[in-house]
C-alpha cells in the first residue's frame, strides 16, 4: 500500500438501489465497506445526490409526477361526485417540482445518514481503476486519493443515451436525467421513443394538462405484450396524447424565438413534415 491509501474488505462503485444494498448488507455481516459515487452533469448540466436512478430521475420523481396528474384527473371529475371546484382547475409545475425535488433531497440526506449508521465510508467522487484491487479518484479540493479493497463492486447502472446522429439532438435536446429537475414547465413536448419511460413521460404531462406527442419509429413497448402495447397507447391517444407512429426526427433547430423545430420522416411513405416544440425529451 502507498502512504495514505486507504484498505477495505469491500469497495462498492456506485450508489444506486444495488450498490447500497450491497454496501449495508456486508457491512451488517461485519466487513469494514465503501461506497464511492458520482454523477457526471448531463449535457444539460443536471446531476445529483447520492440514491442512483430510481431515487433522483426514475421511479420516485416519476411517480409523484403522475399522482398529481391523477390529482388533477379528479379535480375534473370531482363536480360530477357533488364537489362545487372552481373550474379549469390550474396546475403550477414549479410549485410542484419544488416540492417533488426537496423530497428528493431528503432520500438522498437519508442514504447518507443510513451508511454513516452502518459504518459505511462514502466518497463523492469518479473512481478509475489503478489495478484489480484499487482505485484512484480526485475529491473536491483537488486532492488525489486511493482506496483498495480485497474485492471490488462495480454497479454503476447506466444513463439515457442521446442520438448523436441526429442534428441538434445534443445541443437542443434533454432526457429524462433532465425532466424531473427542470424549475419551470417543459411546455409543449416531443417526447422521442417508444420504451416505457417514453410512454411513462408522455402519460404524466398529459396528464397535468400539457401538450404533448409521442414519436414511435416501429413499435411500441418492444419485447412487451404487443395485445397491451396497443392497449396502452389507444388509452394514451383516448386521453389527449398525439402518437406518430413510424416515424423517425431528422434533426432539431432552434428558432430566434425560442422554441425547438423538428423536421421527421415518415418511414412508410418518404414524406417530410415538422413541427415547433417547447421541449425534446429522448427517451429511446
């Protein structure tokens, strides 16, 4: 070992659902364990803490995003029940975004808390293997450190990928490392894909009253049950949610006003179309 290195019998990269279950699951078998975990900013530059995709960009934020779409869902059919509301009932996406991402906060403080409990050591920062049984990384003073351990973990999950092929997808466009984050309204949305986080997406902004559409190249929910596929997106459709349907983005320009134009082709016929947007979400 070099002078200041630091030995443990388990070194978990990465602080997600997995990662953190291992991590407290062998320090609770006794093992002297660390967590090291980072979050490289999205192009948007959007990162966050400690608790991986399902705390911060996944399950938690999505979920409360469509129980206040149902929220507003029964607003509407309230009056029918003998509720006197004042209609349009209005939907403010910063208050509620406010309250979705302080709840967050809170989780990932709660992670933090938990393996500070089980003596687990955490580090905030992007670990590069040195060998098979260290790694090195840069805290946040500039200082170098290295940590080695007997056996190693690697459960760093993964990120949303842009289509780099596509003109402006990058400079132009977000993912959902991005949606659950923004302090002000996506607005009128291009939500590009047809995996269940694009249907899940589309369905909650819906939902809360926006406009948006769906862009499916070939088939929705592939290697899903086709019969419910259809299923869900006809529900989609019914409930004020546009679907183009086999048809692929070409590229994304921005307007002097602001707004996103996509130009798309339509696979079956060759025919070109496009359509302004407040926001492109790739979810493929």
């Amino acid at each position: 070992m070099e002078a200041g290195q630091q030995c443990y019998d388990l070194l978990v990269i990465g602080g997600g659902s997995g990662g953190l279950a291992c991590a407290k699951e062998a320090a609770q078998l006794g093992k002297k364990v660390a967590v090291v975990d980072y979050v490289s900013p999205s192009p948007r530059g959007t990162s966050w803490g400690l608790g991986g995709t399902c705390v911060n960009v996944g399950c938690i934020p999505k979920k409360l995003m469509h129980q206040a779409a149902l929220l507003g869902g029964m607003m509407r059919d309230a009056p029918r029940y003998g509720w006197e509301m004042a209609q349009p009932a209005l939907h403010s996406w910063r208050k509620m975004a406010e309250a979705v991402q302080n709840h967050v906060k809170s989780l990932n403080w709660g992670h933090r808390v938990q393996l500070q409990d089980r003596k687990v050591k955490y580090f905030n920062f992007k670990a590069s293997f040195v060998n098979k049984h260290t790694v090195c990384g840069v805290l946040k003073g500039g200082k170098e450190i290295l940590l080695s351990a007997e056996h190693i973990v690697i459960a760093t999950g993964g990120r949303p990928r842009y289509p780099t092929h596509i003109e402006g997808a990058v400079e132009y466009g977000i993912t959902s490392d991005d949606l659950f984050w923004l302090k002000e309204s996506p607005g009128k949305t291009l939500v590009v894909g047809a995996s269940y986080v694009a249907l899940e997406c589309a369905g909650f902004l819906t939902g809360l009253g926006l406009d948006a559409t769906i862009m499916i190249r070939s088939i929705p929910l592939r290697a899903f049950d086709q019969q419910m596929a259809s299923l869900v997106t006809e529900h989609m459709a019914v409930h004020g949610t546009r679907i183009l349907k086999g048809c692929m983005p070409l590229r994304v320009e921005k307007l002097p006003d602001g707004q996103l134009q996509v130009t798309w082709v339509d696979l079956a016929s060759d025919r070109r179309d496009m359509g302004t947007f407040d926001t492109v979400l790739w979810a493929t």
